[in-house]
C-alpha cells in the first residue's frame, strides 16, 4: 500500500482526516432537536457505537484491498514505443498503463488513472499497447461475471448506480464530457474562431458552427439579427397583464366578519352582490340587516360613491347608515335629503366633505328626522351647529358627532335649544373644553348668564311663534318681557363625553355629574386623565343611582384604593346584592390591583355581561382574574411569608358575554378554563398581547376567540 492508499485509508471516506472520537466536545444549553433525538434514543453513545462500526468496516477495506493488490502481481505488460519517443516519457507511461492493467486483470483492485495532462502530453508521441497472461484473463473475466450475476439477483430498489471506471471516463475526456458537465448536462466544444474551449449544453444543429457566446454576439450584431430573448422574458410578455391586488388591513372587525362554521344563503348572497356591484340597479325586497351588512362590505371596500348611493335610499326609507362617506360631495347629500324625506334616523360616517350648507340642507328637507349622527364632520363650524339647534333642536332627542370642533357656542346653543335630548355624545372633539363642559352643569357664571340670555329670548319667542300665541313677529332684540331662566337637559339618560382633547378639570366634572348624574344610566368618561379621586368617591357615589354602563378608560389619576371604596359603597346601597352594573370599562387603567377586580364581580356579578380590562397589566394577576368566575382569595402573611388563601366562592360574572383582556399578560389557558366553568354566556373574548394563550386554549359552541398568536385572518 502506497501513500496515497494509506492517506485514503486513515481518513473518513472524503480524502479529509476523521476527528478523534474523544476530540474536543463543546456543552452547552440542550436545543429542541437535542431533547427529541434523546426522546427517539439517539444518544452519545449511540453515535459512539456507530463510529466503532464505521472504523471496523475501513479496516476490513484495507485489509481486503492489500490481498488484491498481492493477486495482481500475476499480471504482465509489453510495450512497444515509437523509436522518436523519449525513455523518460516512455518509462512514465509504461507505469501509469501498468496500474491500469492491474485494474483491468482484477475487479477489486484499486483503480488509478492517469492525469489528463499526462495523458495529452503522451497521447501524440506514444502507443501503448497491453498484453495479459492467459491465466490472469480469465480470472478478471470470471470476476466480473459473478459480479454483475450478484447485481441482477439483488431488487432494483437496493441496485446501487453503476460506477465509471477509469477507461470510461478517459473515452468522456476525448469526446469532450468532463464530470462537471456530465451532472449538469452538456459537452466540451472548442470554438471555430477564438479557439476557446466551451462548455455547450442543450441541443446543436448538425451542420451549425461551433462558436462560444462572445463570439455568437458578435457574428449576430454583424449579420444584423435582433438580441435573443430569454424564455422568461418571453413568457411574461404572452401573459395578460395582472391586475394588482389590493391589500386590505387585518383587523379584529375583519375576524368578526365571518361567522364559525359554514357561511348562510343568505350571507353568501350578500358577498355576491358586493362583489358584483357595478352590474346592480336595485336591491329590491331586502332586510335591513342584510342591507347594512352590504353597506359595511362596500364601505369597507370603498366603492360607496355618488354611483352606488342611490341602492341604499328612497322615499321609504326611516333609517339610513352610510359608513363611509368620503366620496359623497355636497350633490350626494343633497341627494339624500331629497329622496329621503320620511327619515328618522341619519348616521354619516367620515363625511368630512359636510359643511355648514349641507348640515342646513339636511335640517330643512328632513323634517321627521330625531336622531343625527355625524363622525369627521370637521368643516362644519360652530355657527353651523348653532343655527341648526335654533331651528330644528326641539325636535332631536338624539346627538352624537365625533372628530369635529363644537366649540362654546355650538354647546351653548345645544342647552338652550335642544331640551328632549336623551342621548348626547360629544367625542374626540376639538374645540369642546372644560369651559363647554361647564355649560352641562350648574350653577353657571354671571358671564355665561348674560351670554345665554339672547338664545333663551330666541328659543322663548319661537315657541310663542309655533304656538301661535305672538299675533306680530317680535325680534330678540326688542323683547322686554321676562327672561326664562336656565335649565338643565332634564331628559338626557345617556351622556358620552370619552377623549376629549383638552383637560377637564376634577371641580368641572363633579358639578357636571352632581348636575345630570341621577338621571343617567349612561356616563362615558373615557380620557379624562385629570379627574382625581373625589370624583368618584364624592359626586359619583353620591348620584349614580340609575346608572348601568360606566366607562372609567385611561382616568389614570384614579386610585385602586378609591376605586376600590366606591364599588364596595355601591354594594352596601345596592337594593340586590350582585346586581349592579351591565358594562364596565376599564381600560389602560394600569394602576388597577385584584382587589379591585373583586369589589367589582362583588357589587356586579349577577348582571354584568361585558367588561374591558384592556392593557391592566401592571399589578394585576391571575388570581384577579379569577374572581371572574368567583374565586375570592386573601392574602396572608405568616412568619414573613406571603400566601394566598380561599376566602369565598360566590357565584361570579355568570351573565358575562363579551370579555377584553388583551396585553393582561397573566392570562393562560388555565386561568381561561377557569373563568369559562362559570361564564357559561361568554361569546367573545380578545386576547391580543397574551402569549400564554395557545391554540389549546378550552373551546365550546358558540365562543370566539379575537387575537390569538395562532390565529389568522
């Protein structure tokens, strides 16, 4: 065995020397395929006991390749050389042609092969010609007989791929196939005018000169033919051209969309016609529900314009809600108010192509109407609004615009003019302060007295004039009778003044909730960031007798403890205990604790049926959250250490039906089975920030689950 056979033979098959089996081992953290490859008994010593086997079988190679290259001692070679040939060179080739006779004389010998710049440099000076013993012959011959016998007997599954032996790949050489272009298809080509070689692959024309790609660029650009086009380029020119797909945004609305299970008749009948609407002229015999989900749908999708505007109205109509009204000019709601005059009920969203002319237009052409709501109606400015309350507020008993100004003289006149409001929402606007906040509350100030008195001369003298009690026209400014004095919106159930964009102050607020807080059953504070614990505690809990839905989001200057005290004084006043609110709000009140969530289930238990604990993260955890499903624990501390203890089960939020805790951390799969064995109502609950909820989370007919990490839209 020479060096090159024991350089093979000590390495680990691929010419490279194999790493010591108690070489260097470096240990470290298990990853995930470590701990399954343990799980399956894949071990160390596993692989330990695959490399001894390994290194036996290269040693039994060895072994065997040294008694083969005994027996082709038996093989001899003659050669007769050109008398022009050199000794050195011919010495050089007697050599390398006597390994390859021993190649040939024997089937298990190892094969050597000479170097293709040997063989070019002998090729034109040397004939080698090779001459073997009788007896040698026939026993390569009988070799390799057994040997292909013993491949057809084994299945073709296991048949290995038939090697190339040194000769075959010497006769690829001279036909110009080399390894490389064999796995990858092609020849070796010399070209006709550089003399370069090649490598050419696909077909070639018999007959075609044989030239490399420079050269082929050149002969072309001489001969004038166009530029070659590639096979992609061609393809994408024969395609008809793709319309781009419009991206939609995932939201929690779109996830709502969609009912559990098989869609209805119905609902896919709704898809159909917003997807084809363009060839629609009238939706005809339709219920309202099916009409407001195709409003939301081609809302949604934008193609709500002065086009389509006329599917959704008519002389019937009593309600119409247009959820986006971006497209809709001054002409559309012109539109609306003359095909619709028996409306009641008017709700425009994102009309911000609404001004004081067109709020006009509405107020005078819909007489019946009740009930307005505007969002984004930004154009329209205070005088606008007060013109509208001076001629048409008497006969609102329904208020909401948000994203708009609404200043002082807009809520001004919306007091004196508006006295049968029941509901009223002023949200997110701009110019609505605590100054406007004080004109919901008495007493007002002698500055705002003499303010008020021209309005209240014009709402009292067109009262008279609708009664018909003034035979002769009086203007405000020559009435000298008595002046009404200020009133309150005695009928307003149901007041919304959530994120205002300017501080109100903790003096305004209590007076204004001293003020209407008995009569309500509504109150949204949501945003109110400056209002402090003698709100609640003081004016809140003193006048919140008929109130059902409390929304307390982001009154972040509330403590836990004042929170806390007011639910428990709730409880004692209660006229059933457990029977308290319906819709509590309380998110991004991250100072909120358990105990507070306690209080709450406590005083409201039996009655609430949606609760917004988004984002109270910071000292909530789990054992609050399971007081939702009754479980009241106390904290003890005994010699230093701190336990909790079940105090008492009570019922808890069994009338529960829509739940938020998303970005509440605390939240798991157990504390949700927990909180289900109880809430046996509960329909939806968002999760959106909650790692530890998984796709294993308990699951029941009827439940949906909004903004887990495992679902997609």
């Amino acid at each position: 065995m020479d060096a090159y056979d024991r350089a093979r033979g000590s390495g680990s098959g691929n010419g490279r020397p194999r790493r010591q089996a108690g070489g260097n081992t470096i240990k470290g953290p298990h990853s995930a395929l470590t701990d399954y490859l343990q799980e399956i008994g894949v071990s160390e010593h596993f692989r330990e006991r695959r490399q001894r086997e390994a290194e036996e079988r290269e040693r039994q190679a060895r072994e065997q390749e040294a008694a083969n290259a005994n027996t082709s001692s038996n093989v001899t070679m003659a050669a007769a050389t050109n008398a022009q040939t050199a000794d050195g060179a011919l010495a050089a080739d007697l050599q390398g042609e006597e390994d390859r006779a021993a190649d040939v004389g024997t089937s298990g010998s190892t094969r050597r092969t000479r170097t293709r710049s040997q063989a070019r440099a002998a090729a034109p000076t040397a004939e080698v010609i090779l001459v073997a013993e009788p007896e040698a012959v026939d026993v390569a011959v009988a070799a390799e007989q057994d040997e292909s016998q013993a491949v057809k007997a084994m299945p073709k599954s296991k048949r290995g791929k038939k090697k190339k032996n040194d000769s075959d790949d010497e006769a690829d050489y001279k036909e110009g196939l080399n390894r490389s272009s064999a796995r990858k298809g092609g020849r070796m080509k010399e070209c006709e005018i550089c003399g370069k070689r090649f490598l050419q692959r696909g077909e070639h024309d018999e007959g075609a000169r044989v030239l490399c790609a420079m050269c082929q660029r050149s002969v072309n650009k001489s001969h004038g033919e166009p530029k070659a086009v590639s096979k992609r380029a061609r393809e994408a020119v024969a395609r008809e051209p793709v319309k781009p797909k419009r991206k939609m945004r995932k939201t929690a609305d779109g996830l709502l969309e969609y009912e559990p299970g098989p869609p209805s008749l119905q609902d896919l009948c709704v898809r159909v016609i917003a997807k084809h609407l363009d060839q629609v002229e009238s939706f005809g015999d339709i219920t309202p529900q099916s009409l407001n989900k195709l409003c939301r749908i081609i809302s949604k999708m934008r193609l709500l314009d002065e086009h389509t505007l006329g599917l959704f109205l008519g002389p019937d109509k009593i309600a119409v809600t247009l959820y986006d009204c971006t497209k809709i000019n001054r002409a559309g709601i012109q539109r609306i108010a003359e095909e619709c005059a028996q409306i009641q009920s008017l709700d425009l969203e994102y009309c911000g192509r609404l001004d004081n002319s067109g709020l006009m237009t509405l107020g005078s052409h819909l007489r019946n109407m009740t009930s307005l709501r505007l969002d984004g109606a930004f154009l329209v400015k205070d005088q606008g609004w007060a013109e509208l309350f001076r001629k048409h507020g008497p006969r609102l008993t329904s208020f909401k615009v948000r994203f708009t100004g609404f200043g002082i003289e807009a809520t001004r006149a919306l007091v004196i003019h508006c006295p049968n409001l029941v509901e009223l929402r002023i949200s997110e606007c701009v110019d609505f302060d605590d100054d406007c906040l004080a004109l919901l509350s008495a007493p007002i100030t002698d500055y705002e007295e003499e303010k008020q008195e021209y309005e209240r001369v014009v709402r009292l003298l067109a009262d008279r004039n609708k009664k018909g009690k003034n035979s002769v026209v009086v203007q405000p400014k020559d009435y000298s009778g008595p002046i009404p004095g200020w009133k309150p919106l005695s009928a307003l159930s149901k007041l919304d003044l959530a994120y205002p964009y300017k501080p109100m102050t903790s003096q305004t607020t209590a007076r204004m909730i001293r003020t209407l807080g008995s009569q309500l059953s509504v109150l949204d504070l949501s945003g109110f960031k400056d209002i402090d614990d003698s709100v609640i505690l003081g004016a809140l809990d003193e006048n919140s007798r008929n109130l059902e839905e409390l929304y307390l989001s982001e009154c972040m200057g509330i403590s836990p403890e004042a929170m806390c005290e007011f639910f428990a004084r709730q409880r004692k006043k209660a006229k059933v205990p457990g029977m308290g609110y319906r819709r509590v709000g309380l998110k991004r009140c991250y100072m909120l604790t358990d105990s507070v969530i306690r209080e709450l289930v406590l005083h409201s238990g039996g009655t609430l049926r949606w609760l917004d604990l988004n984002s109270v993260d910071d000292n909530l955890s789990s054992l609050g959250l399971r007081a939702l499903e009754g479980a009241m624990y106390r904290r003890e501390v005994d010699d230093g250490k701190e336990t909790y203890v079940l105090a008492e089960q009570t019922s808890g939020c069994v009338s529960l039906e829509e739940l938020d805790l998303s970005w509440v951390r605390c939240t798991t799969d157990s504390v949700l089975e927990d909180i289900l064995k109880k809430c046996k109502k509960l329909e939806r609950i968002s999760v959106y920030g909650c790692p530890e909820v998984t796709a294993f989370a308990p699951r029941r007919p009827g439940l949906r689950y909004i903004g887990r990490g495992c679902d997609s839209l």
